[in-house]
C-alpha cells in the first residue's frame, strides 16, 4: 500500500469519527436547545469539528466535502458570534448536513461521484427532525435561511 493511500484510508476514519461526534454534539445541541439557550461550548465544539472536517477534506481533495464543511463553517461561525440565532431550521439544516456530509464521505471511499437525488441534498423543510420528538422554536431570526441551496 502506498503513503497516498495510507494517508487517504487515514484521512476517511478521521472523517468517520468526526461526523459521528458532530451527530452526538448536535444531538446535546437539540436537548440544550429544548430546555434554554444553546450551550454554547457545544456550538464551539460542533464548530470546530466542521472546520478540522473542512481541512481534511480539502487536503485530500473531497472537494464536495470541502464546500459542504466551509458552508456549515461560515453558518456556524455566525452563530457562535451572535450574528445569528440557533433556531429550529438551523438546526435541522446542521442534521441534514452531517447525513449528507456522510453520504459525499461513503461515495469518496468507493472513489464514486455522490449521487444527486433527492435523498441527498439539503433542502429547507424536508423533514429532518421527523425522527425527534417536536420542541417549541425558540426565536425566530430573519438570518436563519440557510446559506445556499447546497446546504
């Protein structure tokens, strides 16, 4: 086996490992959110998975990845700032991302371009948080569409 692909079967369990601890953060993240404010160390911490997701990926040219992670970033980033407020569609865009960001993750393995259908992208309202029990939206902000239609 090669350095190169040594260093790229390192580079997707380091991945792995990361979307697995972003979906536990933004699972704290969703009960924090259910009894008050976010906590805000979570959203530093999902923060700075995404930004270490971000480098990883361009470093071994998961380019969509890449894209993906710098747009979650900026959202992020945004929150953690006060720019914008963690409301009910930002979260549900952040779990939408982490799965798709799991399947672009799956299809970089098998050296397969993701498939673009509807399951795949991020789209506002498709229901993400069907799985969860239903919470009251905190405020609401005029900031918190989501950053493009790519997630």
């Amino acid at each position: 086996m090669s350095e190169g692909e040594k260093g790229k079967l390192e580079f997707l369990s380091e991945a792995e490992e990361l979307l697995e601890a972003l979906g536990r953060d933004l699972v704290l993240l969703d009960e924090s959110l259910r009894a008050g404010p976010a906590d805000p160390d979570t959203v530093n911490d999902i923060f700075r998975g995404v930004h270490t997701l971000k480098g990883l990926a361009g470093l071994f040219g998961a380019t969509g990845l890449s894209q993906l992670s710098h747009e979650l970033e900026a959202k992020l980033d945004a929150v953690r700032l006060g720019r914008e407020a963690l409301v009910a569609e930002t979260l549900d865009l952040l779990f939408r991302s982490v799965d798709v960001m799991h399947r672009l993750l799956v299809a970089e393995e098998a050296g397969t371009p993701p498939r673009k259908t509807s399951s795949t992208r991020c789209s506002p309202g498709s229901g993400a948080r069907s799985a969860r029990a239903p919470r009251p939206s905190p405020r609401r902000s005029s900031t918190s569409t989501p950053p493009s239609s790519r997630c």
